[in-house]
DNA sequence: GTCTATATTTGGATAGAC
DNA sequence: GTCTATCCAAATATAGAC
C-alpha cells in the first residue's frame, strides 16, 4: 500500500494535533483551571467523552502542551543561534537568541506562551515531570552566557535567571503594545550588556 | 467605655485577620484555584459558612489578599526610599529599592508573593479591579528610573517592565538557594545600572 | 473515532439553628 | 460569630452504543 500523502495525517493523528493546539490557544489564553474539557472539546468540534480516545487525562494533555511549548523554543533558538559563525561577537549571539525567543514566545507559538503562562498552575506532578526538560533549555542560555567576560562580583546563575525573567514576563505587557518584538530583543541586551544608564 | 487594650483587636476583625493571612499562605504556596474555601475556612480552625460572615464570596477573599500585597510592597520601598538624603545617588536609590522589594516578596509578607504568584488566575473581574492600584507602584519605579540619564536608544518603559519582571520571577527559583536577598539585590542593580559584562 | 448518558466528586454559596 | 445541613452548578472521568 501507498503511504498516505505528506500533507494529511492520519485521521487519529489529525484529531490528536487538533485538541492539543486548540488546548494550547485557550491555556494561553485563560489559564490552566479555567480551561474544562467541556470547553476544549467544544472548540474542537467535539465532546468531552471523545477526548478520552486520545488522551488519558487532562493532565496528560496539559504535559504534552508543556513539553512541545518548550521543544518549540528550543528549536527556534537553536535554528537561529547555531549557524552563526563562530567568531560572532558574544553580544551578537546572545540578541540572536533573545530575538527567536521572543518572536516564538510572543509571535509564533501558542504552545510557548501557554508554557509560560500556565506553567506555576498545574498540578505538581506535572510540574515536576517537565522540569527537566525546562532545565535543558536553560543550559543553551547558560552556554551562550558564558562566553561574556563577566564584570566583577557577578553570578552567571543569577543573570541567567533575571533574563529569562525579564524575558517571559514580557507575555504579559506585550499585547499593549509599547513595542517590537525587535525592539524588545534591541533593548533588551543593550540593558543587560551595557546597562541602561547613559556612560 | 475604655477602647480595648492595643493587641487585641474585636473578635470579629481578629477573625477577619486570620483568614485574611492564612488565605494568603495558601495563594501563596499553592495557587488560586488549588485553595477551596473548604481548604482555607479548615486552615483557619474553621467551617466554610463561617467564612461567609465576614466576606461575601471567594472572589472578594482574593481581592482582599491582592490589594494589601502591593500596599505591604508600596509601604515597605517608601520607607527605605524616601528618608533618603536628595543629594543620594540615583544607582543608590535604586538598590535600596529593588533591596525593598525583594525582601518584602521573599522575606516578609505572604500577602506579596501570593499577589505575585496568583495575580495571572484570579477572574478577569477581580484583576481588572485591581489593576489601578498596581499601576500606582509602578509609577513610583517609573519615578526613580527617570532620575538616571538614559543610555541612547533605550526607552524607560522596557527597562521598568525588565526590571519588574525579573524581580518577581525571583519568587520561582529564590528556594533553591543560589544567593541571598542582599546578593540579588547588589547584583540586579548592577547588571541594569551597568551591565553583566566586564568593561 | 465519536457519540450519549451518567457516575462521582468537588466547588461556591445559602438558610437557619444556636 | 460559628455551626450544620444542604442546594446547585460544574468538573473529571467512565461505559457502552453506534
């Protein structure tokens, strides 16, 4: 038998990508608990008994938004990030990647964002089983960050930690619109390279 | 009459208190939907109809919680703030607020870090409420930000959105241990006011 | 694969006794 | 002021027909 065509999945599949991106939409939009599989089967067309084919649980479903959120993130800031050549200038690379961070977070990927947004509300155990993940894309922000000759008395970790701060917490000011995606990524490693005080 | 001696308060407001506090524990450690007010009249030694007596729904429980939040916030960067002598450098300020801030997120006041942990899953309504007063204590960063002169290209809106999202995001990793309130505080001024790389 | 129907639990909220 | 008892709505999840 001919394989299916490339550019339709098979029924079960297609069903599948339909509930976790619709999933992804409404999570990002109004939260993890807010959010009843009576909602999400009604923005797929369907009934709640129904997503039980596919899934096991709503924590299942919500684990999988979660992982591919990441996974998203991770590939676009790899994509962008590892072509570069390899004498780039730090400072380079590293508006690069806050760049294919932000434009997944706050463009592309309702995956991503819904990560960021719903991530301190599921249950624990769902929390837990993701960190790793989470963690593995933190240490390509610890590798980028450590080809920066650092100023005296400071931390690596706690840079680390208040860029992705800054940078996810952009999810909540972006859509009043002050700016950019790109003036974002601009401003943002001009602060945290140089400061924001004039020299 | 005599007032009541100054430690304690009528039995009604110390009822009012005790809810308003083990309410915030809870938002606190874990989240807004996770606390049912079966779980918080139990934590107060309580049955759930009581807590009616003194508030009218959850919703105003939680608004409640919210509001003292920023003023616990408000009071506590005011006071390190404003007893400040004029001639005090703007990089000084700065510290001593960010140092205020992070202490009565990390230290203090439940009331604080519940506000942060849960202001993204309360009801639509109750943020709405709530936005004005936050909008305040974010002029009051707007504030010491415009002390500085600025850096060419850079707009201090971003810069008080960065800094407001990278110090609340301490909340998320502050447990794991890597610095203490002091640390945070000395290095985050430094990397916005100077930047993380050596010079 | 998706449906209908329903079991089961849990939540916010109310009424009235004490 | 707090209790007991209860209402009502909504949620996750299951069973079995189609």
């Amino acid at each position: 038998m001919a394989p299916p065509a490339a550019r339709s999945l098979p029924a079960a599949a297609e069903s599948r990508k339909v509930i976790l991106d619709t999933a992804a939409r409404l999570f990002r939009e109004e939260g993890y608990a807010a959010v009843s599989l009576r909602d999400l089967a009604a923005a797929c067309g369907m009934k709640a008994g129904s997503l039980y084919y596919h899934f096991a649980s709503k924590d299942e479903i919500v684990a999988e938004v979660l992982r591919i959120g990441v996974e998203r993130a991770f590939e676009e800031v790899s994509r962008a990030v590892d072509p570069l050549p390899k004498k780039t200038a730090p400072a380079e690379v590293f508006r690069v990647a806050v760049h294919a961070h932000l434009r997944t977070l706050l463009e592309l990927h309702d995956y991503t964002s819904a990560n960021i947004r719903i991530f301190g509300q599921v249950p624990p155990a769902v929390r837990a089983a993701h960190i790793e993940l989470r963690d593995a894309y933190e240490r390509k922000w610890s590798d980028m960050l450590n080809r920066f000759p650092l100023a005296a008395g400071i931390d690596p970790r706690l840079v680390r930690f208040f860029l992705i701060g800054a940078m996810n917490s952009t999810l909540e000011w972006f859509h009043t619109g002050p700016a950019t995606v790109d003036d974002i990524a601009e401003q943002l490693t001009q602060v945290f390279v140089r400061g924001f005080v004039k020299p």
